[in-house]
C-alpha cells in the first residue's frame, strides 16, 4: 500500500508528464495570497467567515479558494485567495 508522501510524488509525476514539463521541472502546486490588510481583517474578529472552492478554474483544473469576511455592519472583505 502507498503512503500518502508516495501518492503525491505520483500525482506529481502524472501533473509533469500532462503538463509535457521536462524531468526536473519544479512546478507550484498552490499559491496562498494575504495581503497586510486581508491579514489585519481575519485578526479584528469578524462575525462570519464565508469560504467557498470553486473547481477546474483553468486548463490544469486547479482550484480557487477564497475566503470572505462579512461584519455586524454588512461590510464585506476578503480575507485569503489561493490557487
């Protein structure tokens, strides 16, 4: 049975040969995006946090996580982006 570590280099290999990169290619799996201020907002308590995923966002079907915070005065800002 493969572990978990083995089941991802293999994802990974099958990613490089679809993607047709060269052996050794280096590729980023997923990009965390917070600016100062999206940091400053998660950290200033809001009441709701709104989180969705949305899929195959482009030709490697990768995913767009985003994160929303939503205030007691119906203000809304975003909190975190990843792809």
């Amino acid at each position: 049975m493969m572990s978990l570590l083995e089941r991802m280099e293999e994802h990974i290999k099958l990613l490089h040969s679809k993607m047709n990169y060269k052996d050794g290619t280096d590729i980023v799996l997923i990009l965390f995006f917070a600016s100062d201020k999206m940091i400053c907002m998660v950290n200033m308590f809001p009441e709701v946090f709104f989180m969705d995923v949305t899929c195959s966002m482009n030709c490697q079907n990768k995913l767009l996580f985003l994160m929303v915070l939503k205030y007691a005065n119906g203000e809304a800002h975003i909190g975190n982006i990843s792809v």
